[in-house]
C-alpha cells in the first residue's frame, strides 16, 4: 500500500456560531471566533490517498489530476468565501475545522473512490499550530 499526499491552499472566512446559544454563551464557548464580522484563515489542505501503483504507470493517482480535482471541488467553492454563508456543503453545519474536514472528505471521497484508490486522511491546517485530522 502506497500513501500519496497533495496540499492546497486557500483562505476562507467564518464564525464559530451556535444559534441555540445566547450571544454570551457563544463568547464564553469560542471567544474571537465568535465575532459578529467573521473572521478569517490561511488554510492549508492536506490530502492523502493510498492504493496500489498501477502497472502501467507506476501512479496509485495521477497527481496532477489529484491537485486538478481537488481544486474544482474543493478550493474553487472555498476560496475567498465566508463558510457559513457561500459553501453549500457546510450549510447548517458549525463551521469548525473538525465540521470541516469531515465535509471535505465527504466531498471529496466519492471522486477518489471512482478512480480507483482510497481515501486515506483529511489534514486541515487552521493556523500554523492548529490542525485536525480526519481518517473517515
């Protein structure tokens, strides 16, 4: 088995929010991720996918087609957008990046699978000293 890694960039914006909550509790819970005018990240993207290389090309996945998907269904609908209210995907979820991750995954894995190889982890940097890490 053969693990293969792509990382993409991109920066979103969002506000850790739940609508349940008071204003109060909100602030308590998820202080400066809580403000009313959102906030935003230079996220990173770490995808990795594992397969056996294939025979006539050595690839578990093409890795230009690997970088190609992940921008037209990820990057492209992210990027420069605000996560609670552009991203389809993470309507009425709450847009942490552990929400998030999962919601990449579940985007992504249905293109990955056709393909041929397997999903293997979702790594998503929030900040230099904060990531998480989803194995589906």
């Amino acid at each position: 088995m053969v693990y293969l890694t792509r990382v993409e960039h991109f920066n979103a914006a969002h506000r850790l929010y739940n609508e349940q909550w008071s204003e109060e509790q909100n602030r308590e819970v998820f202080g400066k991720c809580s403000n009313a005018n959102w906030h935003g990240h230079n996220y990173e993207l770490h995808l990795t996918i594992k397969g056996d290389p294939h025979p006539d090309t050595g690839f578990i996945f093409n890795a230009k087609t690997l970088g190609d998907l992940i921008k037209d269904v990820i990057v492209e609908r992210v990027d420069h957008r605000n996560l609670n209210m552009d991203v389809d995907f993470m309507k009425g979820k709450l847009t942490s990046a552990e929400n998030f991750a999962i919601a990449i995954w579940n985007e992504l894995n249905p293109h990955i699978e056709k393909n041929g190889a397997q999903l293997h982890c979702v790594k998503l940097y929030e900040t230099p000293r904060i990531y998480v890490e989803y194995f589906g």
